[in-house]
C-alpha cells in the first residue's frame, strides 16, 4: 500500500491526491508538517517537502508533486491525464507548471503565510500583504476565465487534464482561505463546481487542517 506524506493544505499534495483518486490508486495518509523539520521525514526527502509517496513492500520513494504524477501516468493506464498530440501534452505541462510556479508564489503561498502559518503561530495577518495575495488570485482566476472562454471545454482543451488537477489544487487552497472572489469570475467558478462534483475531489473537502478551519462556509458545497 502507498503511503503519502502531506498535510491539509499543501497544494501539491492535492494535486497528487486528485490524480490518484482519478485514476483509482489506493494510498494512505501520513500527516506531516514539514516546517517542523521531523528527523525522520528529513530522512525521507532531505528537501523537507512535501508530498512523498512510499510503498515500502518494494522499498520505493517518490519525491515532488509533478514527479509523482508522471510517475502513475506511465505506470497506471486509467483515467489517462497528459494526453493528446505532442503539442497537447506539451500545452498540458506548460499549464502544471504555470500553476506549480506562478500561481503558487505569487497567490498561493503568501495568502498561506497570513492566513495558515500566522494563525498557527498566533499572530495576525499583515493586512496589505493579505489584501495583494488575495488581488494576486484574482488576477490568476482572470487567466483562468480566459482559458476556458476561449473555446475550451477544460484548461487545456476540450479534455479534463492534469492542468486542471493542478490549478484547482491550488485554487481550493485559495478558497479554504477565503481568497476567491467567485462573483467576478464565472467561468473559473462553474469550472470548479465541476471538479468539486468529481468523486476525487471529494476527500480533500472533507479535510481539515488543524486549528485553520475553512475562512468560508462554502467551502465543501457543490453550489456556492
């Protein structure tokens, strides 16, 4: 059995998590905090990052979201998610790694740092720097709207992708912490209601990250 080393809310995590469920893979989850820097998980990965996938029966490690998802693309055959023409799959992992990079560190993180690592650290958020993490998802929400209103049914085309894992496993994030202002994006907000309709989708809804509830009520609903 795989086992996964995550917490709630790491974003690469999710995306691992929704393409596992997806294509049916069974693991279990291992929490773990990496900014604890626990011995025995820096063993593990050295980076102290994660998600890391092991299934000790073959003394096998993964390490690194994309790396793990290539990895069950090639190795499971179900719900195929990197697909299409050579330019397809390129246009594929132009998108993952836009999300991965982009909208990670100019959106994601910070809204993190001030509303998950401070609560933690019981401190209260730096409201300007609150105010630009939040304006920076809308401003990666926009390219999502764009997307998808140019004649693609999904991210990346007219096929549900491991882009699209990759943007909502950063976009639910985003809403876990209340950063989405879904009223001026429609598009990104019906194509979300989809993913979160999605039988993958719906454990991480469920999760909750420890003394961070959910900044929304509509968090795990469908029809928000």
């Amino acid at each position: 059995m795989w086992r996964l080393f995550q917490f709630p809310l790491c974003p690469f995590s999710r995306k691992v998590r929704l393409l596992l469920g997806e294509k049916g893979v069974g693991y279990e989850l291992e929490p773990e905090l990496p900014w604890e820097r626990r011995d025995e998980f820096v063993d593990i990965n050295p980076a102290g990052q994660t998600p890391v996938m092991i299934e000790t029966q073959r003394d096998l490690r993964l390490i690194d979201s994309q790396a793990i998802c290539e990895y069950f693309e090639e190795t499971v055959a179900a719900a195929p998610m990197i697909t299409g023409s050579a330019e397809s799959r390129a246009e594929i992992r132009r998108l993952v790694a836009y999300f991965d990079q982009r909208l990670y560190a100019e959106a994601i993180a910070p809204l993190m740092r001030e509303r998950m690592t401070r609560r933690l650290d019981r401190q209260s958020p730096d409201s300007g720097a609150l105010r630009d993490a939040m304006r920076q998802v809308g401003a990666h929400l926009d390219y999502i709207d764009y997307l998808l209103d140019h004649n693609r049914r999904w991210i990346a085309g007219p096929a549900l992708s491991l882009a699209d894992l990759a943007a909502a496993a950063h976009i639910s994030v985003a809403d876990y912490l209340g950063g989405c202002a879904w009223a001026d994006h429609q598009s990104a907000r019906d194509w979300y209601a989809g993913l979160k309709s999605r039988p993958s989708f719906r454990p991480l809804l469920a999760e909750r990250m420890p003394m961070v509830p959910p900044y929304v009520a509509h968090y795990d609903k469908v029809d928000f």
